[in-house]
C-alpha cells in the first residue's frame, strides 16, 4: 500500500497478543502498539482529528497559526501534522522538555516558546498557559488547540482506537485498561470492566 502522506499512516495499529511476556498467566493479554503511529505516540490521533476537522469546518483556516501547550508528543504530532498541511506551529514548553523532543518538533518546523519561570504550583503548566493566552493576544490569526478543552481530543479516540479495537476483537473482554472509555461504556456494558491507568508520582512507577 502507498499512503497519499504520512498522517495516512496514523491509526490502525497492530494488536498483539503479549504471549511471552504474560506465558506464565491464565489471562490472554492483549495490547494496541500506538507507538507505531508516525509520529511515536497515540497523540497522533488528536492532532490530525482536530487540525483536519478545524480546516474542514473553517474554525481553522489555511494561514492560521497554530498554537499549543505541550512539551511531549502532542507537540510532536502537531508539528508533524502542520507541516503536512503547510500551517505555522507553535509550541509552548517548559525546561522539562527533553532534548529529542525540542529537536523532532524543530526539524518539522515548528517554533519553540520556553517558558521559565515556575507557577503557583511550583510547576509549569500555568506559565504556559499565560503565555498562550499572551500569544493570542498578540497575534489575530493564532488558534489554540486547548487539548484540555476541546471535545475533539476525546472525540479522536472515540472515532479511531476505539473503533478499531471494538472491530478487531471477536469476542468480549473482562478489563480494559485504556483512555477510550466513552466508546466501550456504550458498546460494552456487561462483562467488560473498565481500569483505569495510576499516574505515577515524581520518581515512583504507577505499581510501586
């Protein structure tokens, strides 16, 4: 198969059965490789489903400047996906950004605001926030992607792994550990549980 460009690449991941890892369970587990997207991460999915939908719709036009608060993937896939489309993208980071990453979103064209000074929470999310809202401000044609916010973030999994998971499997699960949950709460509702994953505390693995 020859995709038209790299964001055909997005979605439709592998599932694959963790046979070896799990040889010694009596549970068949089994896993959706999202870091197979082009981009390396599941948020590939949300940011072709609102950059496309947005460009669709008209709420993003053809030279807008896109702007979004991340240091990680999302930044990535935004960067990626603009390029592709030809927009101007802006990332809003923080000093916690590894290096890999600043680089990857520069080599898609994408420009770096650094935010250095810490918030009210001795953290940084705030800080990028303002500074957002400060480039808004600043320039008419920006548009902020707000992943907090913006229903096609969910929408995006609701459309694409969940879909793809719900088709892929012939029989019903008992857990799913996974951030779709919408789309299974309404096609599954007997036999499947849904497990939320822990967020791990600084320095300190979810299990620990």
């Amino acid at each position: 198969m020859i995709l038209h460009s790299i964001l055909n690449g997005i979605g439709e991941t592998p599932i694959v059965r963790l046979s070896r890892l799990f040889r010694n369970s009596p549970c068949e587990v089994l896993a959706k490789l999202e870091m197979l997207n082009p981009g390396g991460s599941v948020k590939d999915r949300p940011a072709r489903y609102i950059i496309e939908r947005g460009l669709d719709e008209g709420t993003i036009q053809p030279d807008s400047h896109i702007i979004e608060s991340s240091s990680g993937n999302l930044a990535i896939a935004l960067a990626m996906t603009c390029r592709i489309h030809g927009l101007r993208f802006t990332a809003v980071v923080d000093p916690k950004i590894s290096p890999i990453n600043l680089k990857i979103i520069r080599c898609y064209g994408g420009n770096i605001e650094l935010v250095t000074e810490k918030d009210s929470q001795n953290g940084y999310l705030e800080t990028r926030i303002e500074r957002v809202k400060h480039l808004l401000r600043e320039q008419p044609d920006a548009v902020w992607i707000n992943q907090y916010a913006n229903k096609r973030n969910w929408q995006s999994h609701y459309h694409g792994e969940g879909e793809e998971i719900l088709k892929s499997l012939d029989r019903p699960v008992d857990y799913l550990v996974l951030g779709v949950s919408r789309r299974f709460r309404q096609e599954i509702r007997l036999r499947t549980r849904l497990a939320p994953i822990p967020l791990a505390q600084e320095g300190k693995p979810p299990c620990a």
